[in-house]
C-alpha cells in the first residue's frame, strides 16, 4: 500500500501537465484545427482525472481497512500469549484477591513497635510480626464444615490427619491423598485428613494458588484455607486458627496426627500404636520427638532467627519438633484454650510447647517419630531400604516421589526384614 501511493499521484500528474501543454498550444494559435482537437483532448483529461480521483478513493478505502485490520487483529485474534493472559484473567476473575493484614476487620497495625529499642535494625519479615502479631482473627477462604460430620458426630473420628501444607504445594498434596494420608477406615475407625493453608504473598501466584485450592476442595473437600500471608513465622498463626476451628467442627475427633506436607507416616503403624494406649480423647496425649534445653537462635543468618524484641528469655520449654506430632483430643482442646492467653510466637512448635506448659501438660518422646530423618550404621547401605521404616510412625523428610515409593513398598506383604532393624532403630 505504500508503494501505491507512491507510484499513482506521480502517473496521474504526468497527463495533467501534457493537458495543460496543448490548451496553451491551441490557445496561442488561435486555429480552427486547434479547436476541434481540443475537445478530444479535453475528453482525455477528464477520463484521467476521473482515473485520479478513483484511484485516489480506492488507495484512501484501502487504507482505512488496513487499520481496521490492525484493530481486529488486536482485539479478536490476540497472540497465543496474550489469548493465555485473557483466559488465565477470565478464570481468575472468580477468585477473590487476598487482602492484606491492615483490611481484615479487627486487625489493624500495631505502629507503636517502632519505638521498641533497635526496630529500624531487624528484618522486615520481623518488623512485620512485630506489626501483626496481636491478630488472631483472618477470614476463612476455603471450609469443610462436614469434614467430621458435624459436631456431635465427630466422636465417630478416630484420627484426623492435619497437615501443613503452602498453596503452591501441589504435588504433595497429591501423592499424600494417594499414600499415608488416605481417607480410610482401619479395622472400622475413621480416618480422615484435611490441609491447612494461607495464601501466597504474590498477589498474580495468590489468585491462581486461590483458584487451584478452590478446585482441589471441589473434588477432594480437604481443604481449610484463611487469609493471611502463608509465610514461615506465619506457622504458628495456622496453628493456632486450626485449634479454632477443631473447637467448632471437630471437637470429638479422638486423636490428631499434625505434621508438615513433606513427611511419611506409616499410617497402620500410628492407628496400631493408638489403639493399643489406654488413652482415651479424655486423657493427654502428645508425643513426637521431644526437644529441651534450647532457646532462642540469635544469629541473624538463621531460619530461627527471634530476636530480643521477640523474647527476652533465652530457653525454650520442651516442645516436639513441628514436623509431625501426634496429641489426643483432651490435649487440642487445652491447647486452644491456653492459646487464648499467649500472643503469638514466630516458630510454631515452640509456641505449642508454651501453650503445653501453660496448661500444665508436658510433651514426651516416640522412638517412632523422626523428624531429623533416619541415620543409617553405614554409608554402604542403602538408606532407602524400606525395612528401616517398617517400624516407625513418622519420618521427615521425603520427596514426593519417595512418599509414592516407601508406601507400595511397606504395603508388600512379602516384604521381611531381620532382627537388625528393630535392634538398630530401637525397638
């Protein structure tokens, strides 16, 4: 279209000046002869200023479609990367945004921490805790108010499998409803399991995150999820709103199973240790692998970092480590009602380990919990091998696709291990 109109007004000048040319010849001649060829000539230039403004309105019609084009070309026929945005933008639409913690009612900044000696100094994500950590109370974004049959029927659920679980974690989740984490019954008593998640701090991952969760609940109903930040120091806040809801649905579930997403449980192995306590909902119960005579890890580089505008005290009381701990239904509920009185601690194992001693309880020890992991008497020996988990309760930490692997292989029923193993794990 360029070189059109380019090459045209050119073309049509050229007849114009040969017409102009010949008036002037016959003009100044003055002949008859001059005069009766002039109106042929005349008929010429008509036709081709007749051609000019034709070829002319086409180039102009031309050009007007090619914008229209463009326009239709953007708004109808995107690129498949933008078809992709419009679609993701289409599905996410439904997807309610997280707020952040200033907009959840009851819940506003607490501005006078930084007057606290040294603020200005500390990371942001303990400025932060700092800021929030006297709320409490988020909104629910994702229920299961019948995970346990209501509350009166809940006394019908033997063990509850909590586990901690980011939104982003999908695969786990995953491989856990297909391995340990089955909702079944074993020797007729109820298991059941449910996640517990906030929301990504990401406002884009935070709405496709809401929308996987929301399909996950669809079809698996296991899903609790509230709106706040899921972040480390947000554990124990999970934690904490887990008991909460326990109060309200679940209060007669006889045991929980509370761990993290990336541990394996011998499933059988924790209803048959159950099962054999003389323990009932009504009695306290909380083991895993107990941790005492700690404290506070100062170092700045760490994980665990708690500063002094944290804590002040430099020991922890016994607590078992977060990766997987089990605890009756008595134990649940004094948890929550001593958590009633304790503001918020960043590490959450150790926050239940205050609420335990504020309740007068105390945590013990199980030879079947592992969360550092197995260590093995030899570099020679395979520390896959199944027959070191045969007896145990729960390990920390395994890949997903070690879950999907240990689990078919303690369920072969032609698996045997020696006398070593129990000698060398303890039992």
């Amino acid at each position: 279209m360029a070189e059109l109109f380019a090459v045209e007004p050119a073309l049509a000048s050229a007849p114009v000046s040969a017409s102009t040319s010949a008036s002037k010849t016959s003009a100044s001649k003055g002949s008859t002869p001059a005069s009766k060829t002039s109106a042929p000539e005349r008929m010429k230039w008509k036709y081709r200023s007749l051609k000019l403004i034709i070829l002319t309105a086409v180039g102009f019609l031309g050009l007007i479609f090619l914008l229209h084009e463009n326009d239709r070309d953007t708004t109808l026929l995107p690129t498949q990367e933008s078809a992709q945005e419009d679609r993701l933008s289409h599905v996410l639409s439904m997807v309610p945004l997280a707020r952040d913690y200033k907009q959840v009612p009851g819940c506003t900044e607490n501005s006078t921490v930084v007057n606290v000696s040294g603020f200005t100094q500390l990371p942001d994500h303990i400025k932060n805790f700092l800021r929030y950590r006297h709320c409490k109370e988020f909104c629910m974004i994702l229920d299961v108010p019948n995970k346990c049959g209501g509350a009166q029927a809940s006394k019908n659920v033997f063990l509850l499998m909590v586990i901690k679980s980011s939104p982003r974690n999908y695969e786990r989740r995953e491989i856990i409803r297909k391995t340990w984490g089955v909702e079944t019954t074993y020797q007729g008593l109820q298991v059941r399991r449910l996640f517990i998640t906030g929301v990504s701090s990401n406002l884009l991952e935070a709405r496709k995150m809401n929308r996987l969760l929301q399909l996950e609940r669809q079809e698996h109903r296991d899903i609790l999820q509230w709106d706040f930040y899921d972040t480390f120091f947000n554990l124990t806040l999970k934690q904490v709103l887990f008991h909460q809801w326990m109060e309200e649905m679940c209060p007669g579930a006889r045991f929980i199973f509370n761990g993290d997403d990336d541990v394996f449980v011998h499933t059988y192995n924790v209803v048959q240790y159950l099962v054999g306590l003389a323990s009932t909902n009504d009695s306290h119960l909380y083991v895993g692998q107990l941790i005492a005579y700690v404290g506070p890890i100062r170092e700045t580089w760490s994980k665990y970092y708690v500063p002094k505008q944290i804590t002040n005290s430099d020991s922890y009381p016994p607590y078992c480590g977060g990766g997987g701990i089990l605890m009756s239904g008595f134990t649940s509920h004094a948890i929550y009602k001593a958590s009633l009185d304790i503001e918020l601690f960043p590490i959450d194992d150790v926050y239940l380990g205050m609420c335990l001693k504020k309740a007068g309880l105390a945590p013990a020890s199980h030879m079947g919990m592992r969360t550092v992991g197995v260590s093995i008497p030899s570099s020679k020996l395979d520390a896959f091998d199944p027959c070191y988990y045969k007896e145990l309760l729960m390990v920390h930490r395994f890949m997903p696709y070690e879950m999907l692997v240990m689990w078919h292989a303690l369920q072969d029923p032609n698996l045997v291990c020696g006398q070593i193993y129990k000698i060398y794990l303890g039992f």
